[in-house]
C-alpha cells in the first residue's frame, strides 16, 4: 500500500499537521525519518523546505519542533534530534555542544511589532526601544517617543506593556545583540544572549505567543520574526538606522544589511545588526538563524543532504516569507563545513 507522504511540526511540543505536499509514493517500511528542533523563526521556512525536500526525495518524512533556539541547542548538544536550529550562534550559548557545527542557512530579521488602536505607523531609535525595554519610558505619549514620529502621527496616553519571550529565543538574542550595540545602558544592565532577564514587561511562548500577546492586548510592543508579523500582524516600527533612515524589516532591507558583511567569523559565526551608515537602506535588526549538526550521529548522512538543500535551491523558497537568500560566500563556508561533518 503506497502512503501520501505528510509534514509535521510541533509548536512547544503540539504536534500540528503542515499542509500535505504529494510526492513519490514510499512504502512505510521504506520511509526515511528526520527530526529537528529548535528556532521559531525558521520554522514556516522549514516547512516549505522539508515539504519540498520530500516530495523530490521520495518519502522523507521530516518532523520539526519549533521549540525556541534554547531548547534546539540543548537536544542537538545532547544527541536528541538530527539537528538542531538557532538564531544565536554557539559561542552566545552556556548549552554544551561538543561535536557541534553550525553553517547560517537563513537570512532575516527580527521586527518590533506594536498595537495602538487606529495607528499603523511608527517611528523609533535604538536608544527609545532600550528604554522602553529597561522600564524607563512607560507610556506611548513619552515627549521621547512623541519627537521622533513623522508628521500626522499622534500617540495616545497610553501605558506600554511590554512583552519579551520567556522561553531560550534567537529572537532574544538578536534584540538584545542590537540594544546592547547602541545602548550602554542596557548593555550593562541586561545585556544580551538567547534568555535574560529584561527588568519590565511580560513573557510569551514562541513567536506565536508574540504574536498573539500582540494581537489581544492595545498598547503592546514586542520584538518578533518578521515572518510571523508579516503573516499575523503586519504593523511593525520604523528602526532608525546608524545612517539616520527610519527603516522596516522589509526584504531589501534585509538585503542591504546583509552587505555590511563579506566574510564569516570563526565556526560560521555572524553579526550584521546595526551595519554602518555606508548601507543607508539597512534594517538594523536583520539576523541570520543557524543549522547545526552534531558529528558522529547516525542519521547525519540524510540530515546532510536536506541542509544542502536547503542551502541551495531551498533559498528560492525564502523571499515570499522575508527571507532573503543567503551570499554566496556564506553558502560556500557551509557546504565546506557540511562536507567536514562525519
């Protein structure tokens, strides 16, 4: 009996049927099984991916849980799952990975959502969303916020509640990698990494959790991946970036940003928040998110060809959920280190 193949992702441990993509028909006993975990962010990339990578592969069945980059790092460190996702790098983790390789394989960002009844449109700096994030702007109508809004846009008399992600986040990482860029203040007070303890606000689960908080509470901020806010919730601020430009996490800001580097750091690793002001279009807040692998396992030969994959032609999937594909220097280091994986 041949068997349609079917995707599954589980968001913090529910699983949840992805869209069902036909491919070659496969036997039960001749499927091959591949399971990840880890980042947000990735997943609605992941599951195109893993769609597409099983229909072209004749029955893989690929499962991913989109369990937060913390956790990701902690079941690949521990031989848990085939591989592991992450929007910080290895060296931002306490998580012991011995054995791990990381290669970026994704480009985008992390945007800052808002709810304001009636408002569409928002102006911010770095140093206005570290205040906000350390307690020491509460309401929307704050003279330091107020200044910064172009002409036409008027701020309520709000209180500003606060949302950060309670659970170990990339998206953490990657906010507050750029609050602590272009704030003294929070970096010596919160500073950054995948969880911290931020001194205001309230936490959610997964950028789903973000989303949601956002959705059901008026006078809301929170820092989510742009492709959750693109799909859910598509009113996120204007970041000023270091050349002066109010920018969104669009893709060719994404892009622009991107060009601030040209070669990668030890073990892959990747910064490009808050470029110089030479890429006047950049979005200050564009990340890239992370696979890793982890040696010696013994379902790293099909986890191998999926992340080249992914690394190749999968990237033409990314541009219509805001990712934009990855340099061809950064695709190079990562089938160099694929090919290293044993």
């Amino acid at each position: 009996m041949t068997l349609r193949s079917k995707r599954w992702i589980r968001l913090f441990g529910v699983a949840v049927a992805a869209t069902a993509v036909p491919g070659a028909a496969a036997t039960a006993a001749s499927a091959a099984n591949l399971h990840g975990a880890g980042s947000t962010l990735i997943a609605p990339l992941e599951q195109e991916w893993a769609a597409a990578y099983d229909s072209s592969h004749s029955g893989t069945n690929i499962t991913y849980d989109a369990v937060g980059s913390g956790t990701g790092l902690k079941e690949i460190g521990a031989g848990q799952v085939d591989f592991g996702a992450s929007d910080a790098p290895l060296s931002a983790s306490t998580t012991s990975c011995g054995g791990c390789s990381q290669m970026p394989w994704a480009l985008t960002a992390t945007g800052v959502g808002f709810h304001i009844n009636g408002l569409k449109k928002l102006h911010l700096t770095g140093s206005v969303l570290a205040q906000i994030y350390l307690g020491q702007i509460k309401n929307w109508n704050d003279r330091r916020i107020k200044k910064l809004q172009p002409k036409g846009v008027h701020l309520p008399s709000m209180p500003i509640t606060v949302f950060f992600r309670s659970d170990g986040s990339g998206d953490t990482y990657a906010f507050t990698d750029y609050l602590s860029r272009v704030s003294g203040s929070f970096k010596s007070r919160v500073g950054s990494g995948t969880g911290v303890s931020f001194p205001t606000g309230s936490g959610a689960k997964g950028n789903a959790g973000m989303v949601s908080a956002l959705q059901s509470t008026n006078g809301s901020i929170a820092y989510v991946a742009v492709s959750y806010l693109a799909a859910q919730w598509p009113r996120a601020a204007a970041i000023k970036n270091a050349a002066g430009n109010y920018e969104t996490p669009n893709y060719g800001n994404i892009q622009n940003a991107a060009q601030s580097q040209g070669g990668l750091g030890s073990n892959n690793e990747i910064h490009i928040v808050n470029p110089p002001k030479k890429y006047s279009a950049a979005y200050p807040i564009s990340t890239y998110t992370y696979v890793i692998l982890k040696n010696g396992q013994s379902n790293n030969g099909l986890a191998k060809s999926f992340i080249s994959y992914a690394i190749g032609s999968g990237q033409s999937l990314g541009p219509r959920l805001d990712f934009v594909p990855i340099p061809g220097f950064v695709r190079s280091r990562d089938q160099s280190t694929l090919n290293g994986v044993s």
